[in-house]
C-alpha cells in the first residue's frame, strides 16, 4: 500500500488524513509536532512511523518508537488503538508493542532489536531507563533498556506541558546523544498543543534549539471544514458557584457534587477534573452516595493494571442513556481520547486547562445541539502539584473569557518552572550500575518529575511475612503511589513493606522508601480499593492479583541461565553465541570495529565457567561427566563460593592470553558485563572474605589471585591453561596486568560514549540469550 492516503484510511476506518498527518509521514521527521488537541496527533505520529518503517523503508526512521507519556494512567488506551490499527494493516507479526510499567515486561522487543518495535510509557519509567536507573527494573537489566533506548529509537514525548523536570531532561540527553553520538540513529519529537520552546532551552541544547524543526497547522489547513468545525467548537465558560468563601472550603466536596449532578445531562460525558487524587476519591464517594442514575468512574493514576483495563473499557464505551459522570485528577489530560458535555474543573496553570477545555466538545460534536458548558473552579488550597504563582495567569485569563473554544484561547507563554538540570558529568556517573559502598543508588527522581511527586511503585501479598522463595512482582500487580501517599499510608503503625535486596537475596523491612523503589505490602493491611484504586485509609483486605508466571532470579548470586534442563558442553554453547552474535550484528547493522569487538567477546565469554567451582556446581546434576566442561545443567545448587562471577574469570583470561589484540580492553568489557552484574566497578563485595588459608591475597566477586583455569577450546582454537590475575582491581599501573580496570573502562568511556558501549555490551548479551534458548529445543543441533 505505497498510498499514504490509502495506508491512512485503511488503518483508521476514517477520511483523508490532515495535511499535517500527510507531511508527517512523507517529510523528515520535525523535532516539534504543534497541533491542537483533539486533531488526530497519536495517530499521525504512529501511522506515520509505520508507513515510513513498513512500507517506505526510510533509512532515518528509527526502528524503536517510544512513545512518552507524562502520567501513567490510561496509557493502555494509546497500546488498544496501535493494536487496533496494526491489525487493519496486517502488521501486527512485524512490530511488538509494549507497554512498559516494570515488574516483569514482556522481553520479546529485547530479544529482538532488529525488530519494529512500539515501546508505550510514562516518563517515569522511560526516563529512568534512559537514565540507567530503570524503575521497576532489575539493576541487571538496566544497561539492556538503556542501550535499547537511546539506539535505532525515536523518542516521542507527548502532552509536554505536564512533563515538569523531565521536560529540561529530554533536551538535556537528546543534547547528550548528539554530542556522545550513538551507534545507530536516535531522534526526538516533542509534542503539544501549547509547547513553549523555551522550556527546552537547556544549557547543552541550547546550541542546537536554534536549528530545530516545528510542524504547525498552516493557515490553509486551519481554514478546513473539519478542522473549523473542531477549533470553533462551542463551549461556554463560566465561573462554578461553589467555593465562594473561606467558610465553604470544608464543605467544597458536598458542594460540587450536588452542582455537577444537577448540570450533568442525560446520554452524555460530565467530566470533574480535581487537582488532588484524594479530592477526587472523596467526590466519587460523595457522588456515589447520592445513588445517581448515571454511570459513575473515577480515573487517575493509582490503580493496578487489571482495574485501569476495566476502566479504559467501559470509558470506550458510548454513554449509557443516564449518561456517565467521570471524576478525575489531571492523569486524564494526557493522551486520553475521551469527550464531555459538561465539563468542570478546578483552575490550574493555564496549559493545563488549554488541555482539560480539549476534553470538551472535543469534535465539535454538540454544536448542533445548543454546544457544551465548561464550569471553573476557584480553589487555592493544596494546590500541588502546581505552583501557586502560575493561578494568576489562569485566573486573568478565565475571568476575561465567555468561550474556551479552541480558537479563542489565549496562547501559553508561563515560563517553564526551574528545575535541576541534568549535566553531563551527572549523566555519565550513572553508567556504572553499582550500588554505593552504602548500599544506594544515586536518586534520580529530581530529573524525572516535579519535586514533591515522586514515584514509587507497590503490590500486595496475601501472607504473614515475605520468605526468601517470595516471587518478585508481576508489571500486573504494580500500583505507583507517591512518597506523600505512602507516607499517609504507614500512618498505621501496624502497616509494613518490604523490599527486595539483590544482595542478601532476600526481603527486607524498610521504613524510609525512597523514589523508584518497589514495595510488597501486606494485603491484610488494605490500602487499596478496586473502584478507587490506592487509598491510604481503606482497611479492608486487598484482593491480590494471582498469577503462575515463573519468576526470575533477580539477585547478584544467582544464575538462573546457567540452570537449564538441557546440559550444554562449554565449547559448544561458546561456538552457538558466536553464530548468533554473527547473525545478530549483521541484523542490526552494527559498525565494524563495534561487530568484530562483539563476535570474539561472544566466544570468549564465557571461559571462565571452567574454573573449578563453577564445574562443582554444574556436576550436581548427577547424570554429567566430570571429564567434560559445562556450561549449563540442571543443578540447583549455589556456587561454593557466594559471590562467585564466572564473567570476571572469562574476562581476565581474555586479557592474559590476548596482551597484543588491539580491541583487548572494549572485549574485555564486553565479555565481564555481559550479566550486568560486573561492570565498571572491580571490587570484593561488602561481606565477601579471603580464603582463611590465604588471607592477605587479591580477592573479588569470588575470584581468588592465582585461581587456575584448565584449557578450553574457543572456536577452533584452544586456550591454554591460565593463572588469573587481579592486579588490575588495584588503584594504578602494575607490571603484570598493566592499567587498573578503572583506568581501562573510564578510557573506553571517552573513546566510544555510554551508547555506543551499552550498545555492544547488549549485543553480546542478547546474542547469549538466544543461544541459551536455542540450545534448550528438542532436537536442536544448530541453534541458529
């Protein structure tokens, strides 16, 4: 279908596309889509990137769309539509579509980077991974999502105007990946209907906003039947009667109930946007006191993944004959395709309202039928998570409006918030994935959202206290809440939460949670409720969401791809990652010097699993020889030696036998981060100890100075029996093993960038996994 009118209407069941959704898709990408709301932008950005993927196979169309929300809720309307639209055009096997909300996503798009693919999420859990601090993310998966991320991927962040601090991020690292380069084409399109372009004038993309592209609605364009019929659209604005004086304010809930039952319309949308969550769930009870006639939601984004499902179903559905009333906090802004009669909302900065009025007679649908009524609310108190002085700039506005039609509205020109910035030293930091000697992560929250929102992420159990063998949550089971909710929460002294440790490979109390954290929560303790999502007063028990998936071992020990049903011989998985790294950098197109470094760390990655402890676990499996060298068998058994990493003995015989290759120190890298788990850091682990027989010598992550590894063959060669080494962990230049690993990864830092190095060590990685998964078919002999 090489028509993009025909591709368009194929797909959307409707009329010609726009002529901005023409251009979108013919043109080179804009770094700036400004449209108003309510004129098809998702759809022109997503169809767009499909006809340019799928059918013009434009060279400078990223292959990863992700596609940036600034709330979490609702988001799985935006994945139905893309499903929806996929399905029309038959392409729904050539692209993946995910939403991701950590827990455990579906890993298909990671196997598979050479595949289309459409990643959906807010900003916190997209930035976070392009910040290396993925939230809901093993820390072993991070540098995974973050090479993924920020190569072969079009970043589109819509609905800016909520996105607060990760607004000045996004510019921040687009300014990062220009001028770090990454190894394969990355762009990034911001978009609104009140976009102020000086909100992205950071201190290091100052330099290139002169030179952005911005695609408008032409004057022409503006002048179309279809489009009139929407920016003229009529709404009547008029101040609420409620909340006239201090005196009301405690009863201002009762009062604004009564108000929208008696405007609300029968077979229509009334929709209430609040500023608060916990406003919103008091008028929703309020309101379902009065038992009206009409359908009652409530939408904001502290629900789970099964309940905002239900929701998005039934606010798909037409109004019933009572008509529905929706009760909602400013979640509903973004990225919500949904109209009113009747709309009411409390006052907010003025970009905000511009998107709350598009909620309205969104398609001009009720100008035939006497047009529809916004009604605006004077309310100051507990304004977060808006600043107090962006109200006067609303308030002058609306008090000198009788229209909120679209054409009518006043443009946004509030100045962008301050808000710390990242800089490039910060970003760099992040690359080592290491926790501190203390046991933290660096906070990021500060460059995702507003101070005094940040995000966490909850779920509940039905037992007595976590064990050990407790699985790690499901994405379905996640419910964000803030720190502020959660605070309220452990108001109850009785209430506790638990949080994984990686290290201790075990659950822990915790009394100060901090942003990105994933909590288990008692489900005897309640706090949450399947019509009004988490709320900390609600004591009855919560119904857990249950599920047989199986689990990953997400702790520094394990070594859940060593377990295998299938017993693997080392020199055979060793030649089975080559091949598939082989076909992998072929695939994705990968530089030169980048494919030659991944195919030999491919080979060699893994020779360290000859090393005598590693083998003692394997041969639990009683049904192996010890004559022969696994790399994988059905034991289940824990390494003699705690924290023992067979990548950091692959990686120091790499080293020892290759002292004149001249890619030895990227190989290096890429053959001990290939599990995540050893990177930039080489050091023994907080509780790790020497051998009592030997006290004094060199020790890390279970390596031993002096540790023997037997020969192993490596391709058709054989490594020759090898003395490991580990001077290189010690701070400067020894004699036997030449730089420290420092020196050595800070060096490939500067050389190659943070996206161009996470690039290869994923390769590597994922080369890895699909041999693994190869290997474990029946019957399979070439796992290619």
């Amino acid at each position: 279908m090489s028509d993009y009118s025909a591709f368009f209407r194929h797909a959307t069941l409707l009329a010609e596309p726009f002529p901005y959704q023409q251009t979108l898709a013919q043109a080179a990408w804009p770094d700036f889509l400004e449209i108003p709301t309510g004129l098809g932008k998702t759809a022109a950005i997503i169809l767009a990137w499909l006809y340019k993927r799928q059918v013009a196979h434009d060279a400078d169309t990223p292959r990863r769309l992700v596609y940036c929300l600034p709330m979490r809720v609702l988001v799985e309307q935006t994945q139905a539509n893309i499903d929806c639209w996929l399905e029309r055009l038959n392409l729904q096997d050539q692209v993946n579509v995910h939403i991701l909300m950590g827990g455990e996503d579906g890993q298909s798009w990671v196997m598979q980077p050479e595949k289309d693919a459409i990643l959906i999420g807010t900003q916190d859990m997209l930035l976070s991974r392009a910040l290396m601090r993925g939230y809901g993310v093993s820390r072993y998966q991070w540098p995974v999502h973050f090479a993924l991320m920020h190569n072969d991927a079009l970043w589109v962040y819509d609905e800016v105007q909520l996105m607060g601090a990760g607004l000045s991020t996004s510019a921040q690292v687009e300014a990062f990946r220009r001028t770090l380069t990454t190894s394969v084409v990355t762009k990034s399109l911001w978009v609104s209907a009140t976009l102020n372009r000086d909100s992205l004038n950071t201190v290091d993309f100052a330099d290139y906003l002169p030179k952005t592209i911005s695609l408008p609605l032409s004057s022409a364009e503006q002048a179309l039947p279809e489009l009139q019929r929407r920016i003229k659209a009529t709404k009547r604005l008029s101040k609420a009667a409620c909340l006239l004086s201090t005196e009301t304010k405690k009863n201002y809930v009762a009062q604004l109930a009564e108000l929208v039952s008696q405007q609300h319309q029968l077979g229509t949308n009334s929709l209430v946007i609040v500023n608060r969550v916990e406003r919103a769930q008091q008028i929703y009870a309020q309101l379902k006191k009065q038992k009206p006639a009409a359908e009652l939601l409530l939408v904001h984004a502290r629900f789970r993944l099964q309940e905002r499902r239900q929701l998005n179903q039934r606010l798909q559905q037409v109004a019933p004959e009572a008509g529905r009333i929706i009760i909602a906090t400013q979640a509903i802004e973004a990225g919500v395709d949904i109209s009113s009669k009747t709309l009411f909302t409390e006052i907010a900065p003025w970009s905000s309202l511009v998107q709350r009025f598009g909620r309205c007679n969104r398609y001009g649908e009720y100008n035939q039928t006497g047009g529809a009524d916004i009604f605006w609310i004077d309310i100051e108190d507990d304004t977060l998570p808006y600043a107090p002085e962006d109200f006067a700039v609303s308030r002058r506005h609306l008090l000198s409006l009788e229209s909120a039609a679209p054409s009518e509205l006043p443009k946004v020109t509030t100045e962008q918030a301050i808000h710390p910035v990242l800089r490039k030293k910060d970003f760099l930091d992040l690359f080592n994935t290491d926790a501190d000697l203390s046991g933290f992560d660096t906070d990021i929250s500060q460059f995702i959202r507003d101070q005094g929102m940040p995000q966490l992420r909850v779920f509940w159990r039905d037992i007595e206290k976590p064990q050990t063998d407790e699985p790690q949550p499901l994405h379905s089971e996640l419910c964000p809440v803030s720190i502020g909710q959660i605070k309220d929460y452990f108001k109850d002294k009785e209430r506790a939460a638990f949080v994984w440790d990686g290290l201790a490979k075990t659950w822990k109390k915790i009394d100060q949670p901090f942003p990105g954290m994933t909590l288990l929560l008692l489900a005897r303790h309640g706090g949450y409720d399947l019509e009004s999502g988490f709320d900390p007063i609600k004591k009855p028990a919560v119904p857990v969401v249950l599920s047989e998936t199986a689990q990953t071992d997400d702790s520094y020990t394990g070594d859940q791809d060593s377990r295998k049903t299938k017993a693997i011989e080392l020199p055979a998985h060793l030649r089975h990652v080559f091949e598939h790294a082989q076909h992998l950098v072929d695939q994705v197109q990968a530089q030169a010097i980048g494919k030659h470094a991944v195919v030999t760390a491919a080979a060699w990655h893994d020779v360290g699993k000859s090393h005598k402890v590693f083998q003692h676990t394997m041969l639990q499996d009683e049904r192996l020889s010890d004559e022969k060298h696994w790399a994988k068998s059905a034991a289940n058994a824990s390494h003699q030696r705690r924290y023992f990493r067979h990548e950091l003995a692959s990686m120091l015989a790499w080293l020892i036998n290759n002292v004149d290759h001249p890619q030895r120190d990227l190989i290096a890298y890429l053959i001990v981060a290939h599990h995540g788990k050893v990177r930039l850091s080489l050091r023994a682990m907080p509780d790790e100890k020497p051998p009592k027989d030997k006290p004094h010598i060199l020790y890390a992550r279970g390596i031993y100075q002096g540790d023997c590894l037997p020969e192993v063959a490596v391709l058709d060669q054989v490594m020759p029996a090898t003395e490991l080494r580990l001077e290189l962990m010690q701070l400067g230049e020894t004699e036997v093993m030449g730089p420290s690993w420092t020196t050595r990864v800070q060096t490939l830092l500067r050389e190659h960038g943070p996206f161009e190095l996470a690039w290869y060590e994923i390769l590597v990685r994922i080369a890895d996994w699909r041999a693994s998964e190869a290997e474990q078919q029946e019957g399979t002999e070439n796992p290619l």
